[in-house]
C-alpha cells in the first residue's frame, strides 16, 4: 500500500509542475513509471520507476485515448511477483486517490474490487 500511496502523491507532483504538456495547453499531465521516476526532481525512487519493488510488479496506465486525456486519469496496479509467495493481495489506485486490496487469487485489482483505503484525511 505504501509504494502506490507513493505513486499517488508522485502523478499528483508530477501532473501539477507541468513536466509533461503534450498538447501545450497549460495542463500537466500524468505519467508512467519511468516519467514519474526521471523528473526532475524524481517523484518516485527508481526501484519502484523500474517496476519491481519488494516483491510486487507496479504498472501506470494513464488514459491517452483521446486529446487531454492523459490530463485527467491514470491507474496503477501492484500484483506479487509469485503470488503465494511474495504476497497474496493485488492493489488498485488512480486519480481518485483511493487504493483498493483484494485476494482474488492473485487476479488484478481494480476500481471495483477488494477493500478501499481511502487517503489519509480522505
């Protein structure tokens, strides 16, 4: 939970400085893993930039599907590298700021499954 409340707190740094305005209207928009850990100043460390960390695989998807959309969603997703092994929940987090759990038998999380845990002060 700690390393997706990271990449929460890092797609809203890196959204709001405007590092990346593809369109060149102003608005900033969210990035990927690698985005978010080559900023500079780097929002996320680089084990998780790389994608592995603590025996989790983390993956950003940000919408891109249409003009600006990249400007206003993205999700990230956190499963076990060996499910059973190096853990047994899957994460869920995206712009809403919420993160969700679940044990579905290492099936990936999303919006709408397992527990939500909202933001501090959320």
């Amino acid at each position: 939970i700690g390393n997706l409340g990271t990449v929460r707190s890092g797609q809203a740094t890196f959204q709001s400085s405007g590092a990346r305005d593809g369109d060149t209207d102003g608005t900033g928009e969210y990035g990927g893993l690698a985005l978010l850990s080559n900023a500079v100043p780097a929002v996320i460390d680089s084990a998780l930039g790389s994608g592995t960390k603590q025996g989790y695989l983390y993956t950003i998807t940000t919408n891109g599907t249409t003009t600006n959309s990249d400007e206003i969603s993205w999700w990230a997703q956190a499963n076990p590298v060996q499910y059973q092994t190096s853990g047994n929940r899957t994460f869920y987090v995206d712009e809403s700021g919420v993160i969700r759990g679940s044990d579905d038998g290492g099936v990936a999380a999303t919006r709408v499954s397992g527990v939500a845990y909202p933001p501090v002060g959320g």
